[in-house]
C-alpha cells in the first residue's frame, strides 16, 4: 500500500525525514479494525514527529492523527461496532481503558494517553490504518471524508478548550489568537456557532479581513495595540476566554485582555514556552490559566452532534493526492496555511 511515513527523526532538515512509498497493509489484532482510508488531515504534530519531537519506537513509521474512511476488517474477537464498508471517523486519542482516571469522568489523564501515530500505534497517511474499535464513529450523512478528517485533532481540541475547559456559553466573549491556523479557525467556527462574539488577531491584514468575510465579529492585530483595542471593543471589560496556542508572543496579550476572574486556555507555544508568568496580574484578577490537550471520547461525540446540529464545516485551504503527501507537509511547514490541509486517497 502507499504510505507517507518517516524514515527517521530530528536533524536540521526534518521533512527529509519523510518518504511517500509503499508499506505492508497492516493486521488488526484483538480490539482492532482496519480501515480503507479515504482521508486524512495534517497537523503540526506530524512535523514535530519528523523533527524528534515524540520519536516513534522504530522506523519506518506511518505518519498522521486523523482519518475518515471505510470499516474494512475486524481483528480476532472483536466485536463489529459498525458493519464493514460504514463510513466512519475515528477518534484519535489512545488510552489503557481500565486506570482510574479511564473510568472517570476524563480518560486523557491516562497515564498511558497517546494518539494515533504515538506509542505503538502507527498513523493514518496510508491507504490502509489500523485504530482501536472504540474509537469508530459513524460519518453524518451529510459530511464528506475530507470534512470529518479535519475533525478529530484541531476540531475536538477547539471544543473542549471553548466549552469544557473555558465553559463559554451564547453571548459570551472570545479572543481567539491567531486567524489562520487549523486550531484557530476551528474554535473561529464553533465559537460563532455556539452563539460567542468572535475576535480574532493576527500580524497579516488579508488574514483579518478573510476572518472577517467569514463572520467573526471582529479582527484586531496582533502586537502591542492589540490589548487597547481589545479593551475598547469590550467597553473596557475584557473579554470572557483567550483561546492561547501561539505562546510567549501573545501571551502577555492574553492575559491582558481577560476580565476579572476570566479564563485563558493554553494548547499549544508554537512561539515559544516559557512566557513571563506576570502572576501579579493572575492574583489580582483571579484568572484561570488552564491547559487543554485533545478531548475525551464523550467530547467527540458531542462535537459530531454539534456538526450535524449547526451544519458547520471545516475550513479546507486545500487538498492533496496521497502522493503529493510532500507537498502537503512543505505547505504545512511554511507557516501561512489557513484553515486544514487534506490528504485523500482512494
């Protein structure tokens, strides 16, 4: 089968880490099922695995943590949660199923948590992917494969950031860092279809004016003015949640422009790690600063039931054959994609 996989880790040029060539079709075992898959996103976490970040247990090793496709074989004793050729998105998180916190209320405090294309799960940027047989979801009638792959990472993470972590309800406030990313533009849309005032911030003015044309309520840029203007869209308030991935660039931003006693949730530091704290202005306004990685397997299925629901759709920049999985992750690597880049196949 054609895959795109790495070769190995790290090094000064990470994308010579990938290959894009033929693998064995892989076996489910016991709990598993096989896919034929017909689409897959990327995320960032495919460059940090190609540059060392999380390096796989062996190479080669099949990249990619989203998939959309059809049910193409059990393995040995297990159950059929959906007969084989549904159409079906797989959740990507992995855990051990049986620790406390699986049998609580949040199984992504698993000590063992991983996602497809970690631990000893390879990934989906193949023609055929192996995932847990929990994991399955039935595609919506009315969602394409290419749709529901931009789903399990950036999707289910803007999610539980917005309404588990920040608890945002209609009519609340949200500053989303960054108006083009895969995360962005994802918690963008379910932000206004939960009914929030939207805004946005970047450095790029074409990027704030497309975030615009697609209705968030307004776009400010980013950069030492973006907190005077933040404070003035809000009467001087401050707004409810900062959805925070960019880090040590935006960061003093993000707790600027909260309310007393609002929240800011971090995902990411893609510009860095290591921000002043500035606990002073933490303390004295009683803010919640609250990590979030990924989202629950309830969370999944409350995103998919807000997809049917709203009718929203992922913003797709573009997409590419299998083959061209290079190309992909060279547009990835640039830094200026807006919205989800798809590969497909078959």
């Amino acid at each position: 089968m054609l895959a795109a996989f790495a070769t190995a880790a790290g090094g000064p040029r990470p994308l010579d880490n990938l290959t894009v060539g033929a693998r064995e079709v892989p076996t489910p075992s016991r709990g598993e099922v096989r896919l034929r898959t017909r689409a897959a996103s990327l995320n960032r976490h495919d460059l940090w695995t190609l540059a060392g970040v999380g390096t796989p247990a062996s190479f080669p090793w099949t990249l990619g943590c989203d998939v959309a496709g059809t049910v193409d074989a059990y393995g040995p004793e297990t159950p059929e949660r959906l007969p084989l050729g549904s159409s079906v998105v797989a959740h990507s998180v992995i855990t051990c199923g049986v620790c406390a916190a699986c049998l609580g209320p949040d199984e992504t405090s698993c000590r063992k948590f991983a996602m497809l294309s970690e631990g000893s799960w390879e990934g989906t940027f193949a023609e055929y992917c192996v995932v847990p047989a929990i994991n399955l979801f039935a595609l919506p009638a009315d969602l394409s494969f290419e749709d529901a792959a931009c789903l399990p990472t950036s999707f289910l993470t803007a999610y539980r950031m917005l309404f588990s972590k920040a608890q945002l309800r209609p009519g609340d406030t949200v500053l989303i860092q960054g108006a083009s990313g895969g995360l962005a533009t994802a918690a963008e849309a379910l932000a206004l279809a939960g009914g929030m005032r939207v805004i946005v911030t970047s450095r790029d003015p074409a990027k704030l004016a497309a975030a615009l044309e697609r209705g968030v309520h307004h776009a400010v840029g980013a950069g030492k003015e973006a907190v005077g203007e933040v404070m003035t869209l809000t009467a001087g308030t401050g707004v409810d949640a900062v959805i925070e991935s960019v880090g040590e660039a935006t960061w003093a931003t993000s707790l600027r422009v909260l309310r007393r006693g609002g929240t800011v949730v971090v995902a990411g530091a893609t510009a860095g790690a290591d921000p002043p704290a500035d606990l002073r202005r933490v303390f004295w306004r009683q803010l919640r600063v609250i990590g979030s990685t990924m989202g629950t397997w309830d969370e999944f299925a409350g995103l998919l039931n807000t997809v049917r629901a709203t009718g929203l759709r992922p913003l797709i920049e573009q997409t590419y054959q299998l083959a061209d999985a290079r190309a992909a992750f060279e547009r990835l690597e640039s830094g200026q994609v807006t919205g989800k880049l798809v590969l497909i196949s078959g």
